[in-house]
C-alpha cells in the first residue's frame, strides 16, 4: 500500500459496522484438513514456493517490469492463455518515470454472470531493493538490513494461486479480470490511470493489500497534497539583515500559526476529522534551503499533506495552510516594508469513499468469508488505497488482507497462516455464486 498510507495499524474499526474476533489460530500453519475444503482446496507448498519466488524479484515503485514479467511467467505456468495477458498504456500517462503499465488478465468464465475484478499492486518501497526473503518457522523475514516487500507480493502470490487452483480444478466461476498496478506506493497512479474498458467493465472488485484476510476495508480517507513557495530576499545576515526578507521566517511562522490553531497533525473541528503534515522544507530540489549562515535565506519550498474521509473537511484543512502562510507572509517584511511572496498550490490525491454496509460487494465478500470459514469484520482505512480509484472509476471495492506485517520496514515479514487464508479468500471470491 501507498508510502504515506503504509502503516499497518492505520486499518480502524469502522463505527458500529459487524465487529467479529478473529476465530483461527495465527500462529501454527492450519491443519491440512480443517483449513480446506474440497471446492476450497489449495496447494499450500505451491503457494509459498510462488510467494518466496516472486519476493525474490525487485520491482520498486517505477521500476516494475521485471516483477512484472514474473507474475505474467507464473501465470502462464498456472495455465492462463498468454493471448488473455497484457500490459497497458497507463505508464505513458504518469507523470514520474514509469517502466510499464498495469498487467491486465482477462479470464473467460465457464459460468454466466458479470465480471468480477481482482486487483493488487506490483511495486514495493525503495527500502525493498535487494530484499533476500528467508523462511523462518511460519514467517517469512527479510535476511539483511531491507524491507521484505510482501507488501504487495503477497497480494501477487494469492492472485496467481487463486487462479492456478481455478484452471487445475476447472472451479466454477464466472468472468474475472485480474489487475496488476504499477506506482501504488508513490500514488495510486496505475490504478488512476487504468482505463475501465480495457478491464472488461466489471461490476465488483476485490482488492488484496493488507494485513488480515478477515478485515473487510469498506472506506478510506482522500487526499491532498500541497506545497508553499516562499519567496523572500537576500541580505548580508552580519551587515545589514534589516535589509533581508526571511523565507525561512515565514515558513517558522506560517506553521507555528497552523499547529497553534489545531490544524496540524490529528485534526479534529466539532465533528469533523482528519490529518495533516508537513513533508519537506527544502530548495525545491532536493537541497537545503538557505546558502549560508550569513545570508537572508531568499526562498523556502515547503511540501505538505492533508487527508480526511470527508472531501469537505480535507479541503479546509488544506486551505487552513494556505491562509497561514499568506499571513505569515505578509507579516515579514525588510526595512523598506517589502513583504515576503508565497505561491501555494494543492491538488487531489484520490477521493475518500465508504461503501454502504449491504452493498452488493459486501455482502459478497461476507458470504465468501463465511464460506471460506473466514470470520470477516468491516473496517475504514485512514490510508489510500488503490481501491480509492476503481471506486471513483465506478467498481465498488472492498480490500482484505494477506499476511503483510511492519511494512515499509527492515522488521517487515509475512505471517504466512493469514498469507494462505487470503488465497482462500480469495478463492472463495471467485467462485462465489
């Protein structure tokens, strides 16, 4: 799941929506022959093996094509028609270099019914490159100084053995298409980017990418991102900085205005909620602001976010930033009574949304839980998700988990009984009536 979006715990409880305990043990791998079903039945060594391979492939947001190419050969090991894969052209319409699109795979059904989207994404962190996955026990760890990337390999291995178990077993199930994102962790972009035809117009989708497979992510927060550029004046800061306007000083002052006024951080304003930050204080270019100790630092580029599961709210956050710099701004000034300049600008980052309780795909996703014998509990995500999209393109999309843990950390690892039952659950999706 995206950068700014990755921990872990930021999965909450949904306000009075069907809490359930977990009811399997997570800490030994499940029996064999109480954790499956005859029409459930997957081949848990061939899912590890296919988790631990696909590990071992780097592909940091970006620069997926290889791990891209990975999950297309598993595919067609699995025994999917080559002519059902290709790659799409969203790569072309993202503005950050991009290697290739989104992997697309469209599956005939061998039963009527509308077509059914399954999705995860494809890249990791930059705290992924050069991971070297290592089984220990019921876990798989990362062996050096690395993130591991099961966040999202895991979504990838459930996705082909779902579909390695379907073609082997020749399961019913009617018209799927599987999606493959490329960027999710740098923006949600391939899932921005995706055009709704050339994934066959399903009507529902499932969106692996998380911890638990029994959590049922119904909603999420929207974002937007913003940036102020300070434009002040140089001065000789030992001589005469009475003649030097300080953009540093702004950027001190405008924030220091926004965490006394209660919009930093966790915000709360009657009933309303969300969060802001700032990310960077820098030259726009990767560098310090500021040259040197004696001189008026004349330009400040400041970065920043906010987020809400109300758009409404998310906006005023934002625009809370905005008035603050612009006072700031005016409030500094040299010896002439010139003021300091400040260019804000903020653009969306994705959409919140919240699926209603009994909406069509949540009570899909609570029958096939019930059936996979997969207690499931409905939850919001204070974090985007590339379901954030598809939704906004018009497929109502719920996300479960598959065994991700501390990720975007060098303590990131797979708990691989939750791993195996996200295959399942993700089985069950398919082949849900």
């Amino acid at each position: 799941m995206t950068g700014p979006d990755s921990d872990p715990d930021r999965l909450g409880p949904a306000h009075n929506l069907n809490p359930a305990a977990r009811h399997y043990n997570r800490y030994a791998l499940p029996n064999r022959e109480s954790f499956m079903t005859t029409e459930l039945h997957i081949d848990e060594d061939q899912a590890i093996v296919r988790l631990m391979r696909l590990l071992y492939v780097e592909g940091i947001t970006g620069q997926e094509e290889k791990i891209g190419l990975a999950v297309l050969d598993a595919l067609v090991e699995a025994g999917v028609e080559r002519s059902w894969i290709r790659f799409d052209a969203a790569n072309k319409k993202i503005p950050l270099p991009t290697q290739t699109g989104n992997l697309i795979v469209t599956l005939p059904g061998n039963r009527p019914g509308p077509r059914r989207l399954f999705m995860t994404h494809l890249d990791t962190v930059p705290l992924c490159a050069g991971a070297v996955p290592l089984r220990k026990g019921i876990r798989i760890v990362p062996e050096g100084k690395t993130a591991l990337g099961g966040d999202n390999r895991t979504g990838c291995g459930c996705l082909v053995t779902m579909v390695a178990t379907l073609l082997k077993h020749n399961l019913p199930h009617q018209p799927l298409t599987l999606l493959f994102t490329v960027r999710e962790e740098s923006g949600l972009w391939g899932a921005r980017n995706v055009e709704l035809a050339d994934l066959g117009n399903p009507v529902v989708g499932f969106n692996i990418d998380g911890r638990l497979p029994g959590d049922i992510t119904i909603g999420a927060v929207g974002a937007e991102r913003w940036q102020a550029e300070i434009t002040g004046r140089a001065a000789h800061a030992g001589v005469h900085p009475e003649q030097g306007i300080s953009a540093t000083v702004v950027a001190a002052r405008a924030l220091a205005d926004v965490h006394a006024n209660g919009w930093f951080g966790k915000v709360k304003k009657k009933s309303k909620e969300g969060t802001s930050n700032v990310g960077s204080i820098g030259d726009g270019k990767g560098g310090s602001a500021g040259v040197a100790t004696n001189v008026v630092t004349d330009y400040v580029h400041v970065r920043g976010e906010t987020r809400s599961h109300d758009a409404a709210f998310n906006k005023l956050i934002t625009a809370a930033y905005k008035t603050a710099f612009t006072k700031a701004a005016a409030n500094v000034k040299d010896h002439r009574g010139r003021k300091a300049k400040v260019e804000f600008q903020a653009q969306r980052d994705y959409f919140p949304f919240k699926l209603k309780e009994n909406s069509p795909v949540v009570k899909l996703a609570q029958a096939a839980g019930e059936r996979a014998g997969i207690k499931t509990q409905l939850r919001l995500s204070n974090g985007g998700l590339d379901a954030n999209w598809t939704v906004r393109h018009g497929i109502p999309t719920i996300t479960f988990g598959a065994g991700q843990n501390e990720i975007h950390t060098i303590d990131e690892y797979v708990e691989l009984p939750d791993y195996l039952l996200g295959c399942k659950m993700a089985l069950a999706l398919a082949t849900q009536e």
